[in-house]
C-alpha cells in the first residue's frame, strides 16, 4: 500500500475529526470525534515510525478548521548565482521558513533572508507553489505548501545567527549537498530554470 495515500487519509480524518470538534455541541459526538483523530494519529505513527504521542504533540495546537502550513523559499540571485545557506547539520538550502501570520509573502521572504543570510533583497515574481510531500523526500503529517519567490541581492553580508552557519551564491554546477527534505535538487534545477527562460517563465503548482 502506497504510504503518501496513508498520510492522506489519515490527514484527512483527522482534519474531519478537527471540523467535527470544532462545531458539534453532542458529547457523544464529541466521543466520536476524538476516537477518529485518535486513529489518523496512529496511521501517521505506524507510516513515520514514531510513537503515537509524538505525532499527537506536534498536532497539540492544530485545533478547529484544517488548513495547510506555508513555508516560504528565497530564490535569490546576484547574478548568475544562486543564494544558498548552510544550516548547523552542514548541509544547503534556499533560505526560508514557515510563514508568520503577521506576514505577507513578500515579507516574509524578506524577513527570513535578513535572519538567516544577513541580506536585504528586492522580492520579483512567483516562480512555483509546490506540495512538499510531492517534491521533497521524507512524508510530513501536515500538508505544506512551498512558495518559491525570485530575489534579486540588495545587499548586506552573511552575519552568525541562531539558525544558519554560512552562506553563498553558487552557480548551478557548483551547489553543494543539500538538506533535500527542505530544498530538493529538482527545486534548485527548477530556480535556474525560471532564470534561463526569464518573461516565458510561468509559475508552477502542486
């Protein structure tokens, strides 16, 4: 049995069990509800191999009406280089993160390159929105949109922060190991891509 369809169904019972909870006044209802969200925990743990009560922590606040978290990428460019950033397990990825609530997508790309690479950037056009369970390794139990946006270097230097250990602007046959489960090979492939094919380029999704 395929496991992304386990992941699925089992985030779709719980979002159902979630719904259910949020709006039925029934106790026995209630009941119901709880034992459903209890199953699709236990799908999850026995498809990531982790205990149940873990999978149940990380959903701890994902309460009411279900809806995917935003994560969202930098493709940022100082000519024909693109911007990477070193994370404490060495390895590479576009910088980015989940998107605040305070937050638009343009700030939030802007934000989350300040912190990590210490850069200002001018935020460009929507290059891909991309289902992170379908275009990067590993299954998440929540379901996770990538936004990537295309940035041009302002400027500014790579500074010690919390969160990243380096920085650099690589061409496309230089780039170096890459986290794949936050940035893939074929996201990176996708970033030079969208720059050859410049105004022809349209954004992709899902």
């Amino acid at each position: 049995m395929n496991k992304l369809n386990i992941v699925d169904w089992a985030k779709e019972l719980h979002a159902l069990a979630e719904t259910g909870l949020f709006f039925t006044k029934d106790v026995f209802d209630k009941e119901r509800f709880e034992r459903i969200k209890q199953i699709s925990f236990e799908m999850l743990a026995q498809v990531a191999e982790e205990p149940v009560d873990k999978i149940a922590e990380l959903y701890l606040e994902e309460k009411g009406y279900q809806t995917p978290k935003v994560d969202t990428r930098a493709i940022v460019w100082r000519g024909d280089k693109l911007l990477l950033v070193q994370e404490n397990d060495g390895l590479w990825v576009l910088p980015g993160g989940w998107m605040d609530v305070t937050q638009t997508i343009s700030s939030n790309i802007r934000k989350e390159v300040f912190e990590e690479a210490g850069m200002e950037v001018e935020v460009g056009r929507l290059v891909a929105i991309h289902d992170r369970n379908i275009h990067n390794p590993g299954l998440n139990p929540f379901t996770i949109l990538k936004i990537f946006v295309e940035c041009q270097y302002v400027s500014g230097m790579f500074r010690p922060n919390s969160e990243t250990v380096a920085s650099g602007f690589f061409a496309e046959d230089e780039i170096p190991p890459l986290m794949e489960r936050k940035t893939s090979t074929e996201q990176v492939r996708l970033a030079f891509e969208a720059k050859k094919q410049g105004e022809k380029w349209q954004p992709i999704f899902d």
